[in-house]
C-alpha cells in the first residue's frame, strides 16, 4: 500500500476472464472504495508488462490455448514473479489457478511449466467434466464463512506439501482429484476453480485480500445485504439440486 491507495492489477483480460471473472476486480475495487480507500486499477494485457508495485493481483479463467500463452507470457514476463516476492496478493481462478502453480497440461496434450508461485500440479482428468455448484468449508485458519462457486473444468489439480486446501467441499468436484479439496492457498498467494464470479459470491474472501494488502485483522463495515441476498439465493439453490 502507498499512503491511501490500492493498487490492484487484473492480469491479461484478453486471455483470462471467462464467466464473468472480471467481476473479481469489479468487487474488490467497489469494496476497497466502501472503506474509504482511494483505488488504481490497472488492466493489464497480455502485450504490456505486468507491473511489480501492484498489491493485489487478480487472474481469471480461459480457453487452453489463451490459458497457454498467457502461462508464456507471464513467464518471460517475470513481473508478477517478482511482485509476489515483494509480498503482493494473489488471487486466481481455474485456468489462472492452474498457471500459478508448478505445472499444468496445455493445449498440444504437453506439460507446461506454471510460474511456480503455489505448490499445485494439475492434469487433465479422464471422466465427466466437472460443471455445476460447488459448496464448501473454507480452511478453519482462514476465519470464512462457507464458500459458493460455480465450477467448469476439466482439470486434476493436486495440492502439495507446501500450499494448503482452500476448502473441502459439500457439494461438487473442486480439485477433481476425488479428495474432496477445493483451490489450495499459501501466504498471499490463492487459486480455485470457482466462478460465479467468486468474489461476488463470496465477498468476505475479497474482504481478506484486502486486509493482506493493508495488513490489518479488520475492516470497517459495510452494507452486505446485496452480496448476502446473492449468497443465500446460489447455496439454497445449490442445496436443491438432486443428489
């Protein structure tokens, strides 16, 4: 953070923001500016370099071979790289999840490298694809109500030693590895595979980069009733759909 203002980077647009995932930057951005906070927003495309000073960077979902270049891109880029290493956040969303990590499968059926910035491998799964609601406990440590996403992939994604579940599901795939894991998280470092957008379903989450960013253990409240009547209508909408 520089004094009173935050700046928030949304990562190549024009490769990554499938099912509404530019909503995640719409969200953070209207609730940064809630507390009173003066917000620079950049939107940064796969054809300029990624700025290293940003506090929270958030990266969407995409096609395989849009999901390939930007994983190119980003790494002979190195900015977010190295604003990870400066302490930036991270948020991150299916495709964008799998590209944070250690390595995923591409387009071409080849193991491509990730940026490493989360300790997550992902394949390509054999079955069904998994597509629908997902409810979900989110990780104890990080204090958050239950998480509503929806899903639509069809990667495997395992989470290492050294990155922890974002959640463990009640419904749905999540990491589609049959564990019952949801996304994975490290530090300030984050990736799902939930849509929705996210953090339009989930507002708390973006609460908590915000607090990251600002290294504190609150915010000042704000006018919840929108996101809360949203949540209510996906996770009792979600509850009724047939086993």
């Amino acid at each position: 953070m520089s004094d009173n203002s935050l700046r928030l980077v949304w990562v190549y647009p024009d490769l990554l923001s499938t099912y509404g995932d530019q909503g995640n930057a719409l969200v953070v951005e209207r609730r940064a500016r809630q507390r009173g906070l003066q917000v620079e927003r950049y939107d940064v495309r796969s054809d300029q370099p990624v700025p290293t000073s940003g506090d929270i960077y958030l990266i969407g979902g995409g096609e395989d071979r849009p999901q390939r270049l930007a994983a190119e891109r980003l790494r002979r880029d190195g900015g977010l790289q190295r604003a990870v290493g400066n302490g930036a956040i991270v948020f991150s969303v299916c495709a964008g999840y799998q590209i944070i990590g250690n390595e995923f499968i591409n387009d071409l059926g080849q193991r491509e490298p990730g940026l490493g910035l989360l300790d997550v491998v992902s394949t390509r799964g054999e079955g069904e694809r998994c597509v629908g609601d997902v409810l979900g406990d989110i990780d104890p440590r990080l204090g958050l109500p239950q998480l509503t996403g929806f899903e639509n992939h069809q990667g495997v994604t395992h989470v290492g030693p050294n990155a922890r579940p974002l959640a463990q599901v009640r419904l749905g795939r999540g990491n589609g590895t049959g564990d019952g894991t949801e996304g994975a998280y490290n530090g300030t470092v984050f990736g799902t595979y939930m849509h929705g957008p996210v953090l339009a379903r989930n507002p708390l989450i973006a609460d908590l980069l915000l607090k990251l960013a600002l290294d504190v253990n609150a915010l000042p409240p704000t006018d919840d009733r929108w996101y809360e009547a949203l949540r209510n209508e996906r996770i009792n909408a979600a509850q009724q759909q047939p086993a």
